[in-house]
C-alpha cells in the first residue's frame, strides 16, 4: 500500500475522489492515514484506530466473489426495473471487501475485475468475469 498519496479529512471531498477514480481507473480505495486499515464504505472515522484522515490508494481492481446473491425486488426506486439482478461481496487482490453488482456469469468463488458502468445521473464499479 503506498504512503505517498494525498491525506484526505472530508468525507465529501473523499467520496468525489473515489468516484473520478472508479470511472477513470484504476480504481483508489480508502486506507487510514494512521493504521492504514481500508475502510468501505468510506466512514468518518476509522473504525480501527479512531483516526479522521485518509488516503486514497490504487488497488489493482480484481478480486474473488466471497459471496453472491439474487435481489428480486429493486433496494431502491431506481434499482426497481433492474431486478432481478446480481449483488456479491468481492474481496479484492490488496484491497477492502467491497459490496457490488455481478455481471451475468459471476458466482460465489468467480475471479472477477471491477469495471465502471454509467447509469443516468452516476454510475458504479461492477464486477466482471475475467481477472
Ligand atoms: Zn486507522
């Protein structure tokens, strides 16, 4: 994990830095500036150490489906014309576990890549068969 990347206290500022990194790649997740624990979703504090600053730090963007589900029924209104779809928890390759949307294909113990996909209005990382 580098050291050299900017500290960062907002969350704001932290959630928009992620964004623009997950849509241009590589993908940046955050670690705490103090113990270096990654923490996701990004939280106030660290829930390890107490510290409030953060570092945005690469993360090669593959990883392993620890688990994987169908949702039948949108978590959300806009979620809702989707279902039913795919949702997994991929631990990544030096990296947190992270919450995501599975391509067609992808299972529980599938090596996958996060790829960015744009939604009207925002987007997501997904994860893709194919690491
Ligand atoms: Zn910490």
């Amino acid at each position: 994990m580098s050291r050299r990347s900017e500290e960062i206290a907002s969350l704001d500022t932290l959630r928009e830095r992620w964004l623009t990194a997950a849509r241009e790649g590589p993908p940046r997740f955050p670690a705490c500036a103090g113990c270096q624990a990654w923490s996701w979703p990004p939280t106030v504090v660290c829930p390890v150490c107490g510290e409030g600053r953060w570092r945005l730090v690469s993360v090669p963007g593959t990883g392993l489906v620890r688990a994987a589900t169908t949702v039948h029924r949108g978590v959300a209104p806009e979620f809702a014309d989707e279902a039913p779809y795919r949702v997994g928890a991929v631990a990544l390759d030096d990296g947190p576990l992270f919450l995501t949307r599975l391509d067609v294909g992808v299972h529980q113990g599938s090596r996958v890549r996060l790829r960015w996909r744009d939604r009207p209005g925002d987007g997501w990382l997904w994860a893709s068969a194919g690491a």
